[in-house]
C-alpha cells in the first residue's frame, strides 16, 4: 500500500475526477447545508457525482469529505458527526468505484486562520486526525490532503493523514502575489515541496484557485524541486457572478488542450477542481491518451 502513489505514477499519467461542490449543488444541496451531510441523508446523490467520474474515465475518484472535520462541520451542529459522516464517504466511493477506480479520501481544510490565531496548531492536530482516522477505517487506498491555502495548517493535516499508515499526498492553493505562483500565506511552490516532502509524503501538487494554463508553470517549478509523484486539479477557469450564480467559461475542450503541456511540465496526476464535471474528465481523457492508449 505505502507504495501505491509511485506505482500509479511509473504508469504514467493517471486521470482523477473533478468538481464535487458543484455537481452536488446540481442534484438539489440548498444554501446554507452541509455538503458533506449528504454522505447520510443523501448517499444515492453523492454516489451519482462519484459514479459520473468513473463512467467518464477516472482511475482515481475522491471522497465528499472535504470539509468533514470538526471545525466545519460544527458551523451545521454537526461536530459530533464526524465518525459517520467520513465513515459513510469513502464507502460510498468504493461502491461507485466498484473496482475500476481507485479511492482517495479528501481532507480540506479547517477554514479557520492559525495567523489570527482563531485556532491553535494543536486544536487543528486533533481535528484532522479524527477525521483522518474515521477517513482511514472506511478502507480508501490514499488520503489527499487539498485545498490548503497556508502551509502550516497543510503540514499538520498531512502529519495526521500520514499517522494512519495511509499514503498521503498533500496540495496547496497557489493563487497569490503578481505571479499566481504563491499561497495566500505567501508560500512559494518550492517551498511547499521541502516542506512536504520533509515530513514524508508520498506525493505533493496543487488544486483549486485559478485555470489550467496557471498550472504548468507551478508544475515545472514543483518538478525541478522533487522527484515525487505530482497531483494537479485546476479549476475550469476563473468564475463569473451570473444571477447570484458562480459561472466557469472555460469550456471542456479548451480546458483538456492545456493537458499535454502539464503533462510536459511533469503532472502525475490531473483531473480537474471547481467548475468541472464528466465531460471536462472525458476530454482530459482524450487529450491524455489519444486513441484510447490508456497505461
């Protein structure tokens, strides 16, 4: 198991899934509920969104556990949940899998600033290896620490996906400074990768925060700094306020034009964050493996 993340990556470059907000909003998640809740109250729901991935072509799905730590949940009374609500996750993703996927459970962020200091490291500690443990007893083949925006925060909450003896891989959000090639805590990607990897993690990458096309030069930079395996989700895009609504232009073919050129920069992984769905998955497919010569 400690050596699944390389052994995907020698293949060659592996598919992952896309959006899980979005597609749950689409099947009828009102504002102000709790996305992850929908592991208990609407389990056939979220094992749509898990299954429209694997249909599209995904090796790698997700989990709907993004934000299933006691911190979030508890702004929906939610915190004694914790358990079932992780638990309930990746066993959902193991059923829509059904052998043809694998499933790596998704571990988000507190949403709470160690700098303002409304939350203490070990306070975090704790939080993530509750969820961590309740993600690993469910049985997924990796954890994907994502979404991390300051790398303090990411290396507690990879330390506590590692303690599981799970394979670990950890992204950050890079979207910030003239570039867009840092954290909003000011992090560079050559940073993140020495930090990361300091603490062993079985691969690194980058999701969320800006389009594909912002990627490749984070990828090459991460790519001159490790050797390890990297994961790369980009949103579809930059979203536009339409009706009270987020809405991604980029279309699925332009955003899968971009994928030889991550692959070039030296992405393992790719699949794609907010704004993306099957059709984005089908077309990084066709981009990846042309003529359907999949590793």
């Amino acid at each position: 198991m400690q050596g699944l993340i390389a052994d995907l990556a020698k293949g060659g470059p592996v598919l992952t899934d896309g959006s899980w907000g979005t597609q749950i909003m689409r099947r009828g998640l009102k504002p102000g509920e709790c996305p992850d809740s929908w592991n208990l109250t609407h389990p056939d729901k979220v094992e749509e969104v898990a299954g429209e991935y694997v249909d599209a072509g995904s090796a790698v799905i997700l989990t709907n556990t993004f934000g299933a730590n006691a911190f979030v949940l508890s702004r929906f009374g939610l915190e004694d949940r914790v358990a079932p609500i992780n638990r309930a996750g990746v066993e959902i993703s193991r059923r829509a899998a059904g052998g043809r996927a694998h499933v790596f459970a998704s571990l988000g962020p507190s949403g709470r600033m160690l700098a303002a200091r409304q939350v203490t490291p070990d306070g975090l500690r704790r939080a993530f290896e509750e969820q961590a443990s309740a993600l690993a007893d469910a049985g997924p083949d990796a954890i994907v620490v994502e979404t991390m925006m300051d790398l303090e925060e990411a290396l507690i909450a990879a330390a506590a996906a590692k303690s599981t003896g799970l394979p670990v891989i950890a992204c950050l959000v890079f979207d910030a400074g003239k570039a867009k090639d840092r954290t909003m805590t000011g992090t560079t990607p050559e940073q993140a990768v020495e930090a990361l990897s300091a603490i062993g993690v079985d691969g690194v990458g980058a999701n969320c925060g800006q389009g594909i096309e912002g990627f490749i030069p984070i990828c090459r930079r991460m790519r001159a700094a490790t050797s390890l395996p990297l994961w790369m989700k980009p949103n579809a895009g930059l979203p536009e306020r339409v009706g009270g609504q987020a809405v991604y232009r980029t279309t699925a073919s332009q955003f899968a034009s971009f994928a030889p050129g991550l692959v070039g920069a030296g992405a393992n992984f790719i699949g794609g964050c907010c704004g993306t769905e099957g059709p984005f998955i089908r077309e990084l497919g066709r981009a990846l493996f042309p003529g359907g010569s999949r590793p």
